[in-house]
C-alpha cells in the first residue's frame, strides 16, 4: 500500500463569469505536499465577455471589479506553474478541467481526484455533497480567516484541500484513493 501523501498534489478552484463557454473570473491553487496545505496562489481575471448577473450573485465578482485585472493569457504560465503537480484535487473536477484545458492550450490534467467522487464512495450517509454541505458536516471552515467567503475560489479551494486530507486519511492509501480494493493483509502469508 502507498502512502497517499507520496503524491503532491495541486487543488484548484473556479470562479467563472456565467457565459456558456464559461471563461475565468477567478483561479485559486493549493498545494499539498507530504500530506500537508501548502500556500494559496490566487488570481482574479478579467474575461473577454462580461460577468454575467446571475454568477455575480453566486460568487460576488462583478464586471467592474475584473475590468483592470489581467487577461488569462497573460496569467496563463503562472497558472501552468501551479498546476504542476502529479496530481490535481477540485470538487466535480470535471467542470474545472473542462475550463482549464480549454483556457491552457495543449494542457492535460495530471490523475485527478475529485472529491465529490470521492465524498460519496468514503462517506456513504452523508445527507449530501455538494461542498458547502460536506463544509458544514465536517466544520472544514474552522480557523480559516474571517474574510474569507464560500463560493470564492480561494475559500472553496482551501476546504476542498481540507476536504481531501479527511479524505485520504480515510482511504488509508493512495490505492484505496483511485478506488482499487485494499490489499488483504497476511494474505501472501496463507501459503
């Protein structure tokens, strides 16, 4: 069995501007190494479309507020940097893949570990799964800072880290984590 804090591990979160295809407004990364958060990066983006008003109301971000932040490209390699790990964590990650391989031209998510997937195969009676519900359930909040807000990617992508650690810490391995049965032990020792 492998130790799941083995892997280094990018969490990334997405704040988009409502638009079909939806474009970055917001971009937050956390590192895990050794089984520990590391330091948040975090960028707001100005998209080429205006945010829309109903994704205004979900994550606060307006139009004006983007209008003298970078575009994505000009951000786009600090973000590769990020990224670059062997392995990336988001919650319903394929939503925030989607984006990012569409934003990053020719990038390729590393193994990803989405903790929904993940929530619903180790945590089975949970009443639900969507990330501010698992939040409250295992006070993934506690201790962060006060200005911090759900729906932020900075916010949703630290709690999502939490998310993960309590899940990895569940599996017990990296193998259970990809959803490989566990090894029986002393089975080799029956012969």
């Amino acid at each position: 069995m492998t130790d799941w804090t083995t892997l280094r591990y990018a969490v990334a979160d997405l704040e988009g501007n409502g638009q079909q295809p939806p474009e970055l407004v917001e971009l937050a990364v956390v590192p895990i190494a050794g089984g520990a958060i590391q330091a948040t990066t975090t960028w707001l983006v100005k998209p080429e479309r205006p945010i829309t008003h109903f994704a205004s109301r979900i994550h606060g971000i307006t139009t004006p507020e983007v209008a003298g932040k970078p575009a994505f490209a000009v951000i786009a390699n600090e973000v590769r940097k990020a990224l670059d790990a062997p392995a990336l964590v988001a919650h319903n990650a394929h939503a925030d893949v989607a984006v990012l391989e569409r934003e990053l031209d020719g990038w390729q998510a590393p193994e990803v570990f989405d903790t929904l997937k993940l929530a619903r195969r180790l945590l089975p009676d949970q009443p639900g799964y969507r990330l501010v519900r698992l939040v409250q359930a295992l006070d993934l909040a506690e201790g962060l800072p006060g200005d911090l807000t759900p729906h932020r990617a900075t916010y949703d992508a630290l709690v999502t880290a939490r998310l993960f650690i309590h899940l990895a810490m569940l599996a017990g391995s990296l193998e259970v984590l990809r959803g490989q049965p566990p090894e029986k032990a002393g089975e080799d020792a029956l012969f």
